[in-house]
C-alpha cells in the first residue's frame, strides 16, 4: 500500500510539473503582451506636422524679408511698416524653431518606443521558441520534467527582468521628452505675449506741413503775406 502511494504522488508530481512546465511561459508571454500595452496603440507620431508647420513659417519669414521697404518709399509710414515687418520676421523664426523642437522630440520619442517594443516583441518570440524547444524534454524518464520546468523558469525570468528594465528605460525617456516638449509650449507662449494684433498697428501720425509759398490771385490758395499751419490760419 505504501509503495502505491507513493506512486500516485510520484504521478501527481509530475502531471503538475508538465501543467506548470508548459503554462509558465504562455503566462510570460502574456505578461509581455500587457507591458507593450503600456507603450501605446499604433504607430507613434513621428511629429510630421511640425515638420511642415517649420517649412511654413520658414516661407513666411522669407515672405516678409523680400517685402522689406526700398529707398521708393520713406517717411514715418515706411518706417513704422518696416518696424512691423521685422518683429513678425522674429515671430515667425521663433514659431519656426518652436515647431523645429517639437518635431525633434516627437521622431526621437517615436524611435525610442519602436526600439522598447521590439525588444519586448523578441523577449515573447524568444520564448516561445523556448516552448518548442524544452517540450521534447517531458518524455525524458524521471527528470525530463524537472529540467524542462528549470530551463523554462530560467528562460522566463531573464525575459521578465530584461523587459521590467526596458520598460524603465523607456519611462526614464518619456519623462526628458516631456520636459523638453515644456519648454517648447513655452516658446509658443512667449511669442503670443509679444504678438501684436492689427487693431494694435496704430503708426503715429505725419506731421502737419508748412506752405510758405504764395498763391496767384483767384486760385483759392494762400494770400500773399499769410501762412497756413495745420488747421489754423497766421499772419506773418
């Protein structure tokens, strides 16, 4: 009676070892699949719109540039369109370099995450051909199971930490893009503080003119010995 006790143990030690010898890495591979879940869905945004947006505002500049006043036209109409021409020039190479970051950090940070996930993706295949590889061990007589289960948790547990570290790595850089993408907003601000709008664009006024001269009789101008000043009318 005692040996067929210890036989059944003996049975129930094993079918136990072969269920846990071949769920433990499915069960690690579905791990894995939940850390990928983290990095988001899809492809990452590579930041292509700010891309194009710095072509835009890189055109607008050159717009502004060419448009600058010639020796044609002077005056305090000239200078004060020429004064308003040069700070949208600035506004424009501050949109652009503002958009320049944001692009820079978003293609890095979309780098960043294929390479994470392609690192999980090869831990998960790699355990699954670890799967394939440890099953023809179960029929080995009396240890096949115990070296399988072994070689299947040592498999496991690399793949596990190297995975927990990439995923650290990978959040250690997420957090430096972040703070980057801060101080990008914050060009954006400062360039709205310093807009000016049109309603704003209120050029001083030219000053009255003088006209010394004197009129012929019957043309409805000055009288001789009398000048005329702005709206008021003086006797010399």
């Amino acid at each position: 009676m005692k040996r067929r006790h210890t036989g059944a143990s003996d049975d129930t030690r094993d079918a136990s070892a072969d269920v846990v010898g071949t769920d433990l890495l499915d069960f690690g591979r579905l791990i894995i699949a939940g850390m990928k879940m983290t990095t988001g869905e899809g492809e990452p945004d590579p930041g292509s719109s700010f891309r194009n947006g710095r072509e835009g505002f890189d055109k607008a500049g050159a717009t502004l540039r060419s448009a600058v006043p010639d020796d044609s036209w002077s005056g305090v109409g000239s200078r004060a369109y020429a004064d308003q021409n040069t700070r949208q020039q600035l506004r424009s190479e501050a949109m652009a370099d503002a958009d320049e970051a944001v692009f820079a950090v978003l293609v890095r940070e979309s780098l960043q995450i294929k390479a994470r996930r392609d690192t999980l993706d090869t831990q998960a295949d790699l355990l699954a051909k670890t799967s394939s590889v440890t099953f023809p061990l179960q029929f080995i007589p009396r240890y096949g199971e115990a070296a399988k289960l072994a070689i299947e948790t040592a498999a496991l547990n690399s793949a596990l930490q190297l995975c927990a570290r990439t995923l650290y790595e990978l959040q250690s850089e997420v957090s430096a893009n972040a703070a980057e993408l801060g101080q990008a907003v914050g060009r954006y601000a400062g360039v709205a503080d310093t807009a000016t709008g049109a309603v704003d664009f209120n050029p001083p006024p030219a000053p009255d003119t003088v006209d010394s001269g004197v009129a012929p009789v019957g043309s409805g101008g000055p009288l001789p010995g009398v000048t005329t000043l702005g709206e008021g009318v003086h006797v010399r």
